[in-house]
C-alpha cells in the first residue's frame, strides 16, 4: 500500500516538479512553488516523496547569508535513462542520457541506401544491443534529429534536400517498429535544445541557436523551451533572403543565408578567387587540388593570418551578423548560441559576425545580448532529441520504482 501511494501522481504533481526540474534546472522550494501552480504544502509533501524515490535530492548550491543553508532541488544523477538519435548523412548517432545531460553510452550506426526504410531498419535493429550495454532499462520513448523540414506536432519529416526524403512519417515508422512513443524535430532544433538546457545557453532563458555546418539552420528557444512554428519551421533562417540578387538557392529564392555563409559557399568563392591567381598559402598544401578545397581547410588558413582565406572568411561571416542583428531586433534573446563546424573552427568568423551584429542591431539590445560558440559536438543532436520525446510524452509512471533498476 505504501508504495502504492508514493507511485500514485495525485494531481500531477510529481509529473509538474520533474519536468520544472529536468527543464530549468536546481531550484530552491520556493521557486518551484512560484513557478508552479502548487501550493507550499503540496510541494513539500511531494518533494519529500520524491526524495525517498531516489528522484530528487537537496544540494546546498547558494550561499546562505547566515542562519539555516540555502538548497536547492536537483533530480539525482543516473537515475533514469532516455534514448536519443542524430541523424547526418548516412549515419546515426545514438546516444544514452541521464536527466541531467549526461552522457552514458553512444553509438555511430551507419545505413544504407539512403532510404527511410534503411534509416529506420538500421536504428531499429541495433537499438537492442545497445541497451543490453545499459545498466538501467531506458525509458520507453525514442527522440530523432533530423536534417529539413519537420513537423515535430505530427511526427512528419515534409521535406528534406539533403536527404532527397519528402512527406516521411518517420514518428510513426519507428513506432510502429519500437511499440514506442517518438519524437521527431530537427536536427539543428535538437542541437540548439541540448546548448540551451546543458550547454553554453544553460544560464539563460531566452536564446537562439544557429548552427553552421553544409547548411545554415536555427532554434528559438523561450522560457527553455522550443517554439516549433505552425508547421515545425519556426528557425529556418538558412532560408531568409539576406541578398536579392545573389546565387540561386535549390529552395528555389535567391540571396538565401546558406548561400552566402555556409561552408559551400566559403568553398567556391575560394575556389573563384584562387582561380583569378589571388596569392594564398592554401595553393602550398600537399597534393593541393582546387576542387577538393574544404570550408575547414580555410578557416584553418584564415586563422594562420592568409589574407585570402581572411576575405572569404570575413564576406560569409558578415551576412550571418547580418542576420543575427535582425533576430536581436526582432527576438531580443538574451543569447545566441553558434554551433556547427564552421564557428569552432574559426574565430575570425565568429568574430566577423559579432562585429557586424552589434553595428547593424540597436545598440542596447545587441549589447544586452552575449554570443557563444556551443559546447556538444554531434552528440548534441541526440541529446536535444532526447528531452523532446521526454519533454513531449512525460509521465510519472516512466518514474516508478520498479523502473529504476534493471
């Protein structure tokens, strides 16, 4: 009977504490109580459950000004795992999470043909063995990044160029295949809700995170939460016009963002130049060849101090501060979050952009808003995939004692 009552959520309690908790981080009894829509006596008979279930313990993080220590409220490490899975190319990445962030296990599953048929079949065949490595039986929820157009409402991939892949109703493949809920959004939406809650936006609110890598894409995040848009494209700023009369977009627009800033496009305006004869040390590499050139090979020669390299660098990087400034103007975030390759692997780029986003922004709101480069590599993807198939799909009865061990 008795533990009948700890398991039972009356009202939802519980389900509201951990999930203010796995969202926000510690909080003292008093934010939860401000936060929440539960009374002083409530939280504290729930928190006390929550305790004795091995859930949620106290930390002495602030620093009392005398008298009783201040604590805060923090869920317990390892106690529970969730399962997510990035999708780049032809490969997953799968990954293992606690509810603070942590990673477990992680896993590089590659597929082919590039088919949602292979795709699916490969996640689904491996994810056994995988949690056979677990010392806990995971959750039973699945969260996948993907690359294009997703509405994460419907579980609906709508369009994805680089995948060749259009109107794939992945949420339900997999659950048909798994018996399991899923959550599907995109990979760059993923990426941004992993900096935002464990990362380099975990002191913040309000943030926007951009990720540059083949492509430009973004995640709004308010209150630490995704905005997902009507259609799941709330982000999609790879697709705002920054120049009307610049290079066709495969979208079908010209003068697109990704166009101009994105690793491509840093490619063959190098390419263009080293072609006039503009003199750079990139020509000086073994076994040079103009066509292989890659964006990283000249941000890494923009960062030696080649003026070449420092051009190319600087005109991709303008349009991005370009775009920031309006996103300042228009959100007013308290951050923005740079991930992907081309930000940490070049300082001059996310500099460049810094410099044109605080001369294009209003002056107090860009000097309100502070820029950093993100923390999780492909990780992240999975990561951020993960709370939102927990973030979509939570229920206390994923928390009960008997799903603690295995």
């Amino acid at each position: 009977m008795d533990t009948i009552r700890k398991v039972w959520d009356q009202k939802g309690s519980k389900t509201a504490i951990l999930q203010m908790l796995r969202v926000h981080g510690p909080m003292s009894r008093i934010e939860l109580t401000q936060q929440t829509d539960l009374s002083r006596a409530t939280i504290s008979v729930t928190i006390n459950e929550l305790i004795e279930l091995g859930l949620v313990h106290e930390t002495e993080l602030r620093q009392s000004t005398g008298g009783r220590p201040a604590t805060n409220l923090e869920l317990v490490p390892y106690s529970h795992i969730i399962l997510g899975a990035d999708l780049n190319h032809q490969t997953w990445t799968l990954g293992a999470f606690d509810l603070l962030g942590n990673t477990i296990e992680k896993r590089r599953i590659p597929f082919s043909p590039l088919t949602p048929e292979a795709a699916v079949s490969a996640l689904v065949q491996e994810l056994p063995d995988f949690i056979k490595q677990l010392d806990k039986t995971p959750i039973p929820l699945l969260g996948i990044g993907v690359p294009g157009l997703v509405d994460t409402h419907n579980g609906l991939l709508r369009s994805s160029a680089v995948m060749g892949w259009q109107q794939v109703e992945l949420g339900a493949l997999l659950e048909n295949a798994l018996g399991w809920p899923t959550a599907v959004l995109n990979r760059s939406r993923a990426r941004g809700l992993s900096e935002c809650r464990y990362g380099a936006g975990k002191d913040y609110r309000h943030m926007i995170y951009i990720g540059i890598d083949s492509g430009i894409g973004a995640g709004i995040y308010v209150n630490r939460e995704l905005i997902h848009g009507a259609l799941g494209g709330a982000g999609e700023i790879g697709h705002t016009t920054v120049d009307a009369d610049g290079p066709l977009c495969p979208c079908g627009n010209t003068g697109c963002l990704q166009m101009l800033s994105a690793a491509p496009a840093m490619e063959l305006e190098a390419r263009r130049l080293l072609r006039l004869g503009s003199p750079s040390s990139l020509h000086h590499h073994p076994g040079f060849d103009l066509q292989m050139l890659k964006a990283e090979d000249i941000c890494h020669a923009a960062e030696q101090g080649d003026e070449l390299a420092i051009q190319v660098v600087n005109h991709a990087a303008t349009y991005l501060g370009i775009t920031m400034a309006n996103l300042v103007n228009l959100l007013n975030p308290e951050a923005i979050i740079l991930g992907g390759t081309i930000p940490k692997e070049s300082t001059v780029y996310v500099q460049s952009a810094i410099k044109m986003m605080r001369q294009r922004a209003m002056g107090q709101l860009s000097a309100a808003t502070v820029v950093h480069i993100g923390e999780f590599k492909e990780i992240g993807g999975a990561l951020g995939a993960a709370n939102m198939a927990l973030d979509r799909h939570m229920s206390f009865s994923y928390f009960s004692p008997q799903s603690i061990a295995k």
